[in-house]
C-alpha cells in the first residue's frame, strides 16, 4: 500500500467517524441492516428508542428489537417495513405504534433499500417518534368534532360574512331557527333579509365593527323567516378579517322572538286594563301629558277630560256577582269605542270609572257631543247571558284643557269635581267644570280634615230641644241635637257637615260621643232636678252606627258608665234604617228593647217604610215629620195624612211625636188629633246645657207661653231644626 492510499484510508476513516457522531446526536433513529434483518448499524438513538445497549443492538434481528401495530393490530411479518423493503418495496413510509416500557409511542419510519455493486439487498429505516405531533393532531380532531357538534346543535347561529355583508359560511342552526338550509344562504347578501325599518342600524354596528377590531358589538333587528314571517334577533359582531383562520366577520346571532314578545305583552299590560284591555291609568296620564305640552306651544289647540263614573255599580256587582259585573264593564269599553273618533283615548281608571281624552276639538260642543253619545248607548240595554238583561246610566264630568293648563292632573282632578257634581245633582248627567266647583272641593277638604281633628279636640258640645206632652203641657225630656264650635269659624249646624261626617265614617266615633255625652248630662240633671216620671233623653242613631257590631255592648257600657236608667234613653232610628235589612233589623232591635231602652222611629213618613214590617218592629214611638206639620195650615189632604198616621201608631200601640211645631194653630190641631207628644219653636229652640237648667226646669205648663217669651224674644231660625246625629 502506497502512503497516499495510506493517507487516504485514514482521511475516510476520520469523515466516517465525523459521520457517525453526527447520526448519533440527531432526533431520528436510523438502522442499517443485511438482507437477512440482521443490525449492521445504528446510531445512538435508535438504541434509546429499543431500549438496548450497542452490543445488544448489533447483529441483532430488527423484527425482534422492532416490534409494531397499526391501529391496535399488530403488524404481522410480511407488513412490518424490514419485510417490505427487503421484498422488493425499495421505498416508502408509514406510521406505527410501538410500546417502549413505560409508555406507547407513534413512530413514523421511511425506509430504502440499498444494494452496492453485486452485493445482496441492505435496509435503511429512519425512524422518527412523532407522538407528540400525533397526539397535537388528535387533540386538534378531537376540538374540532366537539367545535363542530356544538355548532351544528347550537341554539344560537353562527355565520361569517365578508366586509360586503356576503355569507361565506352559515351554521346549520340557521336551517331549524330560520328555516333557510346553511347551503342557501351561502354566497347572499345578510343585510337583504334584514327588515328595512331595521336594516340602516344594522348597517351602522356593521360597519363600527369593521373599523374596530377590539370589541365586541351587538345589535337587534327582524331578519325574515323562510315561510315570510320576521323573526327577532339579537346579534353580535366580532371582527376577525385579520384571523387567518377566519378572515371575515364572525357574526353570533340568538333568535329573542319570544323574549320580544314577552317583553311587548309586559309593555302592554303595564298601560293596559287586562279586564276591558283599555288603556289603563298610567298610559292615559301619559296621554294627557302630551296634551297639555302640545297646548303649550300651541295657543289654539284645546282638548277635553271626560270623567265617567257608572251609576249604582256596586248594586250590580252585589246583586248579580263580580263575573257578571265584570262582563258589563267589558261591554261597556266596547260601546265606549263606538263614541270616539279616531285617535281619542278612552280608559279604565280603576273599577267603574273611565276617562276619555279628546283632543283637537273645536270647543265644549264636541265634549258634550261625545257626553250624549255615551248617555244614548247606555240608555240601551245590556244582555249578560243567562237571560239576564239590564240597564246602567252614568254621571260624566267634563273639563276643558287649553294653553293655560299647567298640569295633566289638575285637568284629570276638575273632571273629576265635576263628575262628583253630576252625582250629587241626581246622577244620570253631564257637567262641565267651573272653578267655583274647585273651591268647593277644597273647602270640602278642609272641612273633613277639620272634622277629624275635632274629635280629637273635643270641640263638639249637644243642644237640647224639650219634648213636651201636649196633653198636660208637662216637660217629657229632651232630644240631644249635636253642634260643632269650630275654632276659626264658630258655631257649625249639622246641616253643614254630617253630610260628610256620614260619608268618610266619622259619624261613628261622633256618634258615640253624642251618646255618651246624652245620656251623662241626663243623668246629671236628674239627679239635680227630680222628675216624676224622670226625664228622658232622646238621641239620633246614625246608619253607620247602627250597624256597628257591637252596638249593644256600647249601649250598655254607656248605661253603666254614666248610671243613667236604661228607660230614660230613646234611640231614635230613620224609616230607611230600620227597613235596610228588615229581618235582621228586627233581632237588633229586639236586643236593644230587652235592655228597656225605649226606640223611635224618626221623620216617619218620608222614607219607605213596610207595614207588613212596621207591626214588627218594637217601636214605642213614631215621630211625624216637620213637612207634615207645616203644611197643616193649608188646605188638602195633608191634616187627613197627619190623622192616618196617628192612627196607625195608635192601633198598633205606638204614641206619636210631632216635629216642628211652631203656631198654635198646629198645636191645637195635633192636640185634637190626638197626638200625645210635640216639640218645636213653639215651645223653644234648641239650647245650651246651662240654659235649660236656668230656664227649664222651673216650668210647668209649656202650653201657655211659646219660646220667644220665655227667651226674652229669640227669633225663630229654620236652620236650628233638628238635624239628625
């Protein structure tokens, strides 16, 4: 051997040495065998993958070092890579699982087949673990098909949209939400589904978003249905154009139809009556409202408040039920309608109260207009069912509104005064509001409020009228008459507030001051001035007071109280009283009487009165009514009505009282009559508690001089008549 082929020799020698380190740090393991299988070389890593060391590796067959599966099966001889390469496969490559001690790997081998000059066939395997790659894939595969179950059954729909609003790809939510087929859509324009009263705002979040790629937006409109309906969306809009996965507008939409619906039907029932489905109070002052800023800024504009109250409702409600009652009130809205002109409102208020806005009328003429057409369908009869057929009228207060308005609710609160006016001019009616009608109001305010701290302030006092025995001409006792001494503005008649005193229900408390304030000054006066008999008492019973449940319990503790004799107090009761609920009327009555308090019946004969009732009330006493007496003086049956009354009361065992004598003409008659008791200007008006002590009691014969001469000439004043308590 020369010394350049030496040299030669010895520069391969270095190269392959170079070589082989080099193979041995790479991440693929490489194995070079003979046409038998047998190792001839590998490199360092390939020793790590099979787990032996070099000696064990070399010589060593592949198959027995390398065994491997596809897919769970394990890779039989002919289909293993050293079989395939050593049989005529001189390339190719595939993916294999093998199992090293501890864990399962994926390995992707290439292999060649290398044959030098005349020499048998070698293989070549480059083996490369790819677990990890494997693993990121099915990882990848398995998000995607989860990615993609989600979206298929998504409740929402998913679409991306090039920056021109065309459909590049469409969920198939679309198909079951909106009945489009994803492959429909695909390639349309988004925006000509859309509603066109909603389109330009879509259009705008639209193309917000293509200019800001940091934040989501959201926006609602009606996008059309496959069958034409709308439906209600809720869309909202991100912008990926620069998401190289994406590159377009992703668009995440939920249909919110039933959410709209819902949401109109809540709007709706909020300004909405659900039994008539009129506008309810809160959407009419709304509406008002509107009225009064529009005849603000518009001098001629005028509009009118119709107050509409229904007549004797509550009868029908406790007559024939609510359900029916309810029904009427439905029938009513109905008939309402047929008055008004297009773009007038009418409501229910609350129970059986309406109000109707006019607006743009000409003037009053057009209210009242609409006024007689309400009166005119009422006057018309109503069938509810069942054969069940009736008639309603209602009182209706009428308010103009103007530039001058100040407030929606002082134009309701006049329409109001002046549907309360209506009522109290005999119902059935129509009336316009005036201002005095106001101050009316409040002065009726104020007079209830002042009622009400008079009971607490004890500024009540009683004046006496005697009760005199036109038979003997002797005192009988006194009927207990209340007055009110108001602080600012004096001395106040019944006549000026038990109206009221009845109507808020203050006429119980008041009521039962009087009584104990009655029957404490008898019992004071008949210890002071014996009487025999003794004196008795007479006091007023109001309707509310009588049908206090416990009246008996506080006649009695009254009785007890103030050790007054249960025979020296008469209750006096009216014929509408009594006959307001006869048969249960009748056990009260036999309650009071068995404690030997003795009962009127008051202004007998001008209420309504039963006889097949009267013989059963224990009545002691009926009073005739001034009317009676004061016409006794003229000519016409009257005196022949005053007699039959008299005789009634005498024939079923009652005395007889009568009111408002004044002339002696009327005594005398009444004497002849046999009327057994009086009282009256005649004989004195009533009076304070000192005046009777001063003057009273000292008399015996109150038939020889009248009240104008024992009180040193005191006029006569209609006014101090008796009003009821």
């Amino acid at each position: 051997m020369t010394d350049n082929s030496a040299s030669l020799i010895g520069q391969l020698r270095t190269t392959l040495g170079k070589m082989e380190v080099a193979l041995g740090v790479i991440g693929e393991a490489i194995a070079w065998t003979d046409s038998e299988g047998k190792i001839q070389w590998s490199n360092a890593t390939f020793d790590r993958l099979v787990e032996r060391q070099r000696f064990q590796v070399l010589a060593a067959n592949l198959l027995d070092l390398l065994p491997l599966k596809q897919q769970g099966q394990v890779v039989n001889y002919a289909a293993h890579p050293l079989s395939r390469v050593l049989n005529e496969q001189k390339e190719g490559s595939a993916i294999y699982e093998y199992k090293q001690s501890d864990r399962d790997l994926f390995l992707e081998i290439s292999w060649t087949s290398v044959q030098f000059k005349q020499q048998q066939t070698s293989a070549v395997l480059v083996i490369h673990d790819v677990t990890q790659r494997r693993q990121t894939e099915e990882l990848l595969a398995n998000t995607e098909a989860k990615f993609r179950s989600l979206i298929q059954n998504s409740s929402d729909m998913i679409c991306i949209l090039e920056p021109d609003g065309l459909i590049q790809y469409s969920s198939p939510s679309h198909e079951r939400l909106l009945g489009y087929p994803p492959s429909y859509l695909m390639g349309k324009n988004a925006f000509d589904c859309i509603h066109p009263e909603d389109v330009n705002s879509a259009l705008d979040v639209f193309t917000q978003a293509m200019q800001d790629t940091s934040h989501t937006l959201c926006v609602e409109y009606r996008f059309r249905h496959q069958d034409g309906s709308w439906c209600y969306l809720e869309s909202t809009v991100t912008n990926l154009i620069n998401d190289p996965s994406v590159r377009g507008m992703a668009i995440n939409t939920r249909d919110i139809t039933e959410r709209k619906r819902a949401e109109a039907q809540l709007l709706h029932n909020a300004f909405h009556d659900p039994l008539t489905g009129l506008p309810n109070r809160a959407l009419f002052m709304d509406r008002l409202g509107r009225a009064v800023e529009h005849a603000k800024r518009h001098e001629n504009y005028q509009f009118a408040v119709l107050f509409i109250d229904l007549d004797r409702f509550k009868v029908i409600n406790d007559s024939l039920g609510h359900t029916l009652g309810d029904r009427l009130l439905i029938d009513i809205a109905s008939r309402f309608n047929l008055c008004l002109r297009p773009g007038d409102t009418v409501a229910r208020f609350g129970g059986d109260e309406f109000t109707i806005l006019l607006e743009g009328i000409k003037d009053v003429s057009d209210a009242l207009q609409v006024a007689d057409g309400i009166q005119s369908q009422l006057q018309l009869s109503f069938d509810l069912g069942k054969g069940q057929e009736i008639f309603t009228t209602a009182s209706i207060g009428i308010a103009l509104g103007s530039a001058e308005c100040a407030r929606a609710e002082d134009i309701l609160r006049h329409a109001d005064i002046a549907m309360y006016r209506a009522k109290a001019l005999g119902k059935a009616r129509c009336v316009i509001f005036k201002v005095n009608m106001h101050d009316r109001a409040i002065a009726r305010l104020q007079l209830e409020t002042d009622l009400r701290l008079a009971i607490e302030r004890n500024e009540f006092c009683l004046y006496y009228q005697p009760i005199v025995s036109l038979a003997t001409g002797w005192l009988n006792g006194f009927e207990a008459l209340i007055r009110w001494q108001h602080p600012q503005k004096g001395l106040i008649l019944p006549t000026d507030f038990i109206a009221v005193a009845e109507e808020t229900g203050a006429i119980v408390p008041i009521g039962k001051w009087v009584l104990r304030a009655a029957c404490h000054q008898m019992s004071q006066w008949q210890k002071q001035f014996p009487f025999h008999p003794p004196l008795s008492i007479s006091v007023n019973i109001s309707a509310k007071q009588f049908s206090e449940p416990d009246l008996n319990h506080q006649i009695s503790q009254v009785l007890q109280e103030t050790g007054l004799d249960a025979s020296s107090l008469k209750l006096e009761l009216t014929e509408s009283i009594l006959m307001e609920n006869a048969e249960s009327t009748v056990a009260i009555l036999q309650q009071i009487k068995a404690m030997k308090v003795q009962l009127y019946m008051d202004d007998f004969g001008t209420g309504y009165s039963s006889l097949s009732y009267l013989h059963r009330f224990p009545i002691e006493r009926l009073k005739i009514d001034r009317s009676f007496i004061d016409l006794m003086e003229l000519e016409g049956e009257t005196p022949a009505i005053v007699q039959a009354i008299i005789t009634l009361a005498h024939n079923l065992g009652m005395n007889v009282t009568a009111e408002g004598i004044e002339k002696v003409e009327q005594l005398q008659k009444l004497k002849k009559l046999g009327c057994e008791y009086g009282q009256g200007y005649f004989f004195s008006r009533p009076v304070e508690a000192v005046t009777v002590e001063t003057f009273f009691f000292n008399r015996r014969n109150w038939l020889t001089a009248s009240g104008t001469d024992t009180f040193g000439g005191m006029q006569r004043n209609p006014q101090n008549l008796k009003i009821s308590s």
